[in-house]
C-alpha cells in the first residue's frame, strides 16, 4: 500500500468517525431516549445486560403463557421504568459513567410498584373489590410520581407536563369558578388514584397493553433485523434501484427511509441513522442543505404510516379499535403509496430543474449482487405479512418472526447470527423498548383521567360546537388538535393521545371508527414534521448543517399530499379499499368497494399527485412559471378529489399544462441543439 492511499484511508476513516459523532449529538439533541448512560463499570454492564435480556424473555413467555391483566401489565411496567433509572441519567450533563445511589433505590421502588400488586392483587380483585385503602393510595401515588420521572428522563418535559395537567383536571374540576361544561362531581384520593393503578383504565391501560402484547416484541423483531444486517440492505438496494437515477441519492433517502421507519417506528432515530448516510450524498450532488435534511424527515415520519408494520401503531390501532389488524394495513396502504409518491416525485422535479444527476451505475452496488448476498433477509417480513394475513394472532406472528429471523440470517455466513448477537439483540431490542413503554404508562394516565371524568366528552363536544355543524371544519379542527397534542411526542402515544381525545368527534358525523382514527393519525405523526416544532426535521437540520426553520418549511411542503389525502378517504372512503354503504360508526368489518371505483380513485390520485408535486416545485419538463403553477395547481386538488366530474376538469388541466410545458421543453432543446 502506497503512502498516499494510506492517508486516503486514515481520511476515511476519520471522516466515518466525525460522522458517526455528528449522529450521535445531533439524535441525543433531538432525541431524549438517546442519552443514556456510558458506564466504566463492566460488572454493572453485564448486571444491566441481564436485566434487559430477563426483560425480553418475559415477552417472549407471556405471550403463550399470559398472566391475569394487571399482573402481566404492572410486571412491563415496573421492570421497563426500573431499567429507564438505571440507564438513563437524572440530567443531561451528569456523569454518565456511574449510577447514584438514589437511582438504585428508584430501581427498588420501581419494582416494588408491581410486587405490591402482585403480593395484594386476590385482596384488591376479591375482598375490596378494586376500592383502594390507604397503602393502595400511597403506592399509587409512588407509582405515578416513578413514571412521570422515568418519562421525563426518556421523552423529554412535554409528555409529563401534558399528564400532570390532565391529571389536575379532577382535583380541580368540582369547583364553582370551573366552566360549567368542564365541572365534574368531587373526585378524592381513593377515586383518582385508584382508578389510575388499580385498574386496567388508567396507568395499566389498553396503551400498556398493546406495549406488552405487540410493540415490544416488534421492537425485538425490529432489533433482530438490524442485528442481522437488514439496514445496510435497504440502503443497498435503494442504491442499486435509485442511485443512478436524476436526484439518485435523494430517491434512495426516500426508499431506505421509509422502509426503516415503517419497522423502526422513530422518525428522529431514522432520520439520524439513515441520514447519517444519506444526506452526505444528497449534499453532494448538489441538493441544497436544507431540502437535504427536509427530504430525510418526510420519508422518514412517512415510514410511520406505511404497512405493513406502520411503527407499530397498526397493532394498537387494532387494539383500539377491535378492528383486524390485516384490514388496518390494507386501508393505509394506497394512502402511503400516494404520499410517498408526492414526496419522490417533488425530489425529482428538484433534481431535473437544478440539473441534479444521479451516482455513476459503476459507483453503485449491483441489485443482483445486494439480493444475493442479503436478500434472504426480506424472507422474515414476507413470512410476517403471510402470518397476519392469514389471521395468526399477532404477538404470536411476532414471535415466529423472530426466530425466523434468526433461521434465516444463518442462511449466510455475513448475515449469521451466534448466540452472543442473540443476546445483544434481545438487550438491545430491550432498551429501545423503554421510550415506547414509559410514554404509554403516562399516556395510561391521560387516558384514565378522561375515563374517570368524561373530559373526553367536552373535548368532542368542543370540537363539534366550534365546528359549526360543518364537517369540513370540524376536520380542520380535528387536524389542529392533533397537531398540537402530537407536538414533541413519539408516533404512538402520538397516536394514543389524538384517538382518545379528537378522533370521538368525528363520530358525531357518522365517520367510521377507521377513518377517523386514521385520520387523527395521520395528522399526530406528521406533527414531527410541522413547525414550530418539528423534531424530525431539526433532526435532518442537525445532520445536514441546514437552518432548522427552513428544514421545517421544506419538509412541510414535500409532505403535502399528506396533509390532503386524510381529508380525501374520510369524503370517499374507498380511498382506504372499504365500503362504508350503510354500515354502523363503530363497524369493525367491511366489504371491498367496486374494483373500477379503486381503479378509477388510485388513477386520478397518482396522476393529481404528480401534478400537485410540479406546481409545488414549479419544474415539469422545464420551468413553470408562477400562474402555470397555480392552475397545476388547482387542477391537480381537483383531480385528488374523488368526484367525477371534479376529475374530468382536473385531468384536462393538469394533462394540458403537462402537454404545453412539454412542448415548450422539446422547442428550447432544439433551441439549443440547432445553436
């Protein structure tokens, strides 16, 4: 080896390193589960390491061998918050290389907080029938002061600052200065506390539920994946599809993004890990910093919202709602294709009007050498979507999955997988669990306030008031609110929150259970996306070295369709592939709509959406100028609406200016040719 190539590599290696530092800074800013603790202390590493692997085989027992509700709840509960004091630390500048003391003792409590359960719980269900005494109260109270810390520690200040506001609501909500449409009975100790630890509607609610039963043991699914090598596939594959392509690497932060994210569920984290390689390259040809960080986001926070995992949220959704998990999954699915869609081909039109290539093909990995070398790894999620399908409940799909993962990773020797990675998976899939429990356990005491009070009532009922007996501004109503309270949050207790307390109104409506839930969802995830708080696109800021504000503005814009398509499946429904023809608000089962009606919505949705991008980015085959854009435009939204006759003016518009701008391309490069 020469000199100069090992200065290259020493360059290279460096670069990695600063680059891997970036990461890390930019997730633990942006990121509060980031931060954990760095301990120096090997024997607390391993004691650590036993706990979480302990952690994770409990899932794996319970879910053929499940225990009385509270019992299996209060266990995730108390074993999750006392790992959270464990390796999170109390401050963000406190010494991360040790644990003190009184983290020890919260650890204690926090395990203390279930085998009080466990030790009372033929008492609490039997001779005092749920009514707490005095030593209920006092772990009661232990056990939601432990959980709004560990949130705190893990989520940030904005998830426990929301619950102790809903949590005063009831010692506040008998008093005669109260309006009289938030004035309640007079709640005591016993009523409030009881309800938030004694029973499954408050701390251990269907939130936790669907934590223990379905989120941790795709998180483990999730953590198996990556041990075996399944990111640097998608980025791989991406790469070999899109690389070479006009704006290549923007396409492939678009594809690698999406796919991690629908697994992974964590914009933030997805935008850092993927990011870290992605927008380097976007940066490179010449995408500018801000749309760079702005592209990584939008894919990202869209992975959340793609089948056939959707972060997890389809399997609580599913909980939530009573409704087939596989029905979810097959609803959301041309919605996603869409926006997905709407976010590529804005990357394309940026990329053809700044003139932006792709990666030479010779720089580029080959598709058939990425498949044959990882492309067993898709076998897991193809097995997945086949058990689900076919109706295997889903904490047992989970479970085959993870050790199909296992079986097939052996297949080859760079993906295989010894019993140390194991265990390292079943830690580290352990760990991330813990930002996705917590936020549930405080969502549990959102959601047993609203219970306990019926606030969730005067919440449907303000919004419907306000609304003036429109639906469409009832929507627009619904979509702020579930904008704000998804602000700062993760998707899913995102999405707990807005279902809980916006989707109810639009029941008042008669929209289905689905489509409103799906509805609020949709506009809880991409609060990550809408300033002033847009943490997934500060994240891609972080990376990029663009401005944070503007990273946000662009995400926003690159995200549009997805700020229009929910309002699109709630007036037709068949957007979603279901038919709500004289069907009840709370159905849980739907027939297919006609064919050509899916046909005919999925043609002109494609078609509108590609329309909506050019206007939005002004470029088709050449520049638009600015009253093109706004009839692109217009003809476009009228094309997305799915309405006959709104689609024939639609088309014509959007086909017209299509076919004018075309030709206006085709006479410039003669133009230009012939000079």
């Amino acid at each position: 080896m020469t000199k100069d190539n090992r200065d290259l590599d020493v360059e290279s290696v460096s670069a990695h390193e600063e680059d891997k530092t970036l990461s890390q800074e930019v997730l633990e800013k942006y990121d509060t589960d980031a931060k954990v603790r760095k301990l120096k202390n090997r024997k607390l590493v391993w004691l650590i390491a036993a706990i979480a692997i302990a952690y994770s085989v409990y899932h794996l027992y319970v879910t053929f061998n499940p225990l009385p509700a509270l019992q299996a709840r209060s266990i995730h509960v108390a074993v999750g918050m006392g790992l959270v004091f464990l390796v999170y630390p109390t401050f963000k500048k406190q010494d991360r290389t040790k644990i003190p003391f009184y983290d020890w003792i919260l650890f204690i409590f926090s395990l203390g907080t279930a085998g009080y359960l466990m030790y009372e719980y033929n008492d609490i269900m039997t001779t005092r029938g749920g009514i707490p005494n005095t030593l209920d109260i006092i772990f009661a109270i232990l056990t939601v002061v432990l959980v709004l810390e560990a949130a705190r520690r893990v989520t940030g200040i904005i998830l426990p600052i929301l619950a102790l506001v809903f949590l005063a609501y009831p010692f506040i909500s008998h008093f005669i200065w109260m309006p009289d449409m938030l004035m309640t009975r007079q709640f005591d100790l016993g009523d409030i506390f009881g309800q938030l630890y004694l029973k499954t509607e408050g701390l251990y609610s269907t939130a936790i539920s669907a934590s223990l039963q379905f989120i941790f043991l795709f998180i483990l699914f999730g953590a198996f994946l990556a041990k075996s090598g399944m990111g640097q596939l998608f980025n791989d594959l991406a790469m070999a599809l899109a690389g070479s392509k006009q704006g290549g690497p923007a396409k492939v932060a678009v594809i690698s993004s999406g796919f991690m994210g629908s697994i992974n569920g964590s914009a933030i984290a997805n935008v850092v890990g993927t990011g870290a390689f992605t927008i380097p390259l976007m940066k490179k040809i010449g995408y500018n910093k801000n749309f760079a960080g702005a592209v990584e986001a939008s894919a990202s926070v869209g992975g959340q919202i793609l089948p056939p995992i959707m972060g997890a949220s389809a399997f609580i959704m599913a909980e939530t709602t009573g409704i087939a998990y596989g029905t979810i999954a097959l609803a959301a699915l041309l919605p996603a294709v869409l926006y997905f869609l709407g976010v590529i081909m804005q990357v394309h039109f940026r990329a053809g009007k700044e003139n932006l290539k792709g990666i030479p093909k010779a720089d580029l990995p080959r598709t058939k050498e990425v498949l044959k070398d990882k492309g067993h790894l898709l076998l897991p999620i193809v097995g997945l979507i086949f058990m689900l399908y076919t109706g295997m409940p889903i904490a047992y799909a989970a479970f085959y999955t993870i050790v199909l993962t296992v079986v097939v990773a052996g297949f080859r020797k760079s993906t295989r997988m010894g019993f140390k990675d194991i265990l390292e998976a079943m830690e580290n899939g352990a760990r991330q669990s813990l930002s996705v429990m917590i936020a549930c356990a405080v969502v549990g005491i959102i959601i047993g306030v609203v219970s306990l009070t019926s606030f969730g009532t005067v919440m449907t009922s303000a919004i419907t008031s306000f609304g003036a007996g429109s639906l469409f501004w009832t929507l627009f109503l619904t979509m702020l609110a579930s904008i704000v309270l998804g602000m700062g949050l993760p998707s899913i207790p995102a999405y707990i929150i807005t279902a809980t307390m916006t989707a109810p109104a639009l029941a008042e409506f008669g929209i289905p259970v689905l489509v409103a839930h799906l509805f609020v969802f949709y506009f809880g995830i991409f609060a990550n996306i809408t300033p002033p708080v847009a943490l997934a696109a500060f994240a891609g800021a972080g990376i990029s070295g663009g401005d944070p504000m503007r990273t946000g503005l662009n995400a926003l814009r690159l995200s549009i369709a997805g700020f229009i398509i929910p309002y699109l499946f709630v007036y037709n429904p068949a957007m979603l592939m279901i038919d709500t023809t004289n069907i009840a608000v709370n159905a849980t089962e739907f027939a297919l709509p006609p064919i050509w009606e899916i046909l005919t919505i999925t043609i002109t949705a494609i078609i509108g959406i590609i329309g909506l991008s050019s206007a939005a980015e002004g470029y088709f085959q050449s520049k638009l100028n600015i009253v093109f854009r706004i009839v692109l435009g217009a003809g476009a939204l009228l094309l997305i609406v799915p309405e006959t006759y709104t689609d024939i003016i639609g088309l014509t518009i959007v086909l017209g200016i299509f076919l004018i701008n075309f030709l206006k391309s085709k006479k410039d490069n003669t133009a230009t040719a012939a000079s």
